[in-house]
C-alpha cells in the first residue's frame, strides 16, 4: 500500500507533468510521456540525495522511504545503496536475497561496483545458488568498465583456470590494471605470480 508520502509525491509528479506540458505544449501522448519520464527521473534524484542527507543526520526511517521510492522508479544509485544496507545489515535487516536483487537492478545500468557485487554473492552463493559462471560474467562485465576490485578477483579466475581456460597472460594482464590504480593486494598478486611465472611476466 502507498504511504502518504509516496502519495504526495505521486501527485506532485502529475501536478509537474500537467505544468510541463502547459508550457511546452506537448501535442503527442509520446511528448507527455517523455515529459514525465524526465521529470520522474529527476525526482528519483532528488529522493535520492535526500535519502544521503538524511542517513547523515541519522533519520533512517526517513532515508529507507526516499531511498525505495528511488529505487522504483529505477535510480541506479538508490538501487544500489540499498543493496549495500541489505548486504551490511547495518541499517537493514541483512538479507542477501533482497541485496542481490538490489545489486542485479544496478547492475543492468552499469553500475560497476554493483556489477563486482554480484560477481562475489555469486562466487560464493550468497543470496542466489552459487555459479562460478555467471560469476565470470559479472566480474568481466565490472572489470571491462575499469574496477580495479573486478580485475583483481577476475584475476584468479584466469590463473586458476576456474570455468574458463587457464591463462597467466591474461591473469596478469588483469592484476597489473589493478595495481595501476593503486590496489595493494593485486601488486602483491601479481609479484607473487611473477615470481613463479617470470616468462609470462616478460612479455
């Protein structure tokens, strides 16, 4: 059931469309349709960063509304915060179920870090059954877009062998993008593994 608040910002939406479209003069329902779809998008922003504010000053029921009110109307950066709360259990309820989903919905928009998210609750079937597959997947994906955490994990899965074919080429190609940004643990890796492969290291 819609609270009053999600009510208030239902009808502000309307009021926001009705005013946009008086003063555009939008004469299609695809122009209207765009209209909302833009305002509802900037909405979801401002719900967000008020959500921020208000987990500052310690106003969580406030900053869980904002937040999930967000996060329908499909604000990656909500969607994604509350996967971290679900995950941490710090403001919510652990649920790892509800974390992963949070971090699926993310995910679908590019969110690097969320795309790292689901490649660890897959590798160690936390909230879904474990798939080192789609593991693969997903830290390729955040990895792709440059995080250094995804190349590092990724990383292992090459020198391993672990659902794809074995590959130090590969393994330290992907630590030393890590390393590059400054991630300790993948120079650490990849100097280890440059000791016991010093030809792959080489080339």
């Amino acid at each position: 059931m819609m609270g009053l608040n999600g009510m208030k910002q239902k009808m502000f939406l309307i009021l926001l469309v009705l005013i946009s479209v008086m003063q555009i003069g939008c004469s299609t329902y695809s122009d209207t349709m765009k209209v909302y779809e833009n305002i509802q998008k900037d909405n979801a922003k401002v719900l967000y960063d008020s959500a921020m504010i208000d987990l500052k000053i310690k106003k969580y029921d406030r900053a869980i509304e904002s937040l999930n009110a967000s996060a329908d109307a499909g604000y990656a950066p909500a969607q994604f915060s509350l996967g971290v709360m679900y995950s941490d259990g710090l403001v919510l309820k652990q649920d790892n179920k509800k974390a992963f989903n949070y971090f699926k919905l993310a995910a679908k928009q590019g969110n690097l870090v969320a795309q790292y998210n689901l490649g660890v609750m897959y590798q160690n079937g936390l909230g879904v059954e474990q798939n080192y597959k789609e593991a693969l997947k997903s830290y390729t994906l955040s990895a792709n877009g440059g995080y250094h955490e995804a190349q590092y994990n990724l990383s292992f899965f090459y020198k391993d062998g672990m659902v794809v074919k074995q590959d130090y080429k590969k393994a330290v190609e992907l630590l030393r993008l890590s390393a590059n940004q400054g991630y300790e643990k993948a120079q650490i890796a990849l100097d280890y593994l440059c000791s016991e492969k010093p030809k792959v290291c080489k080339l």
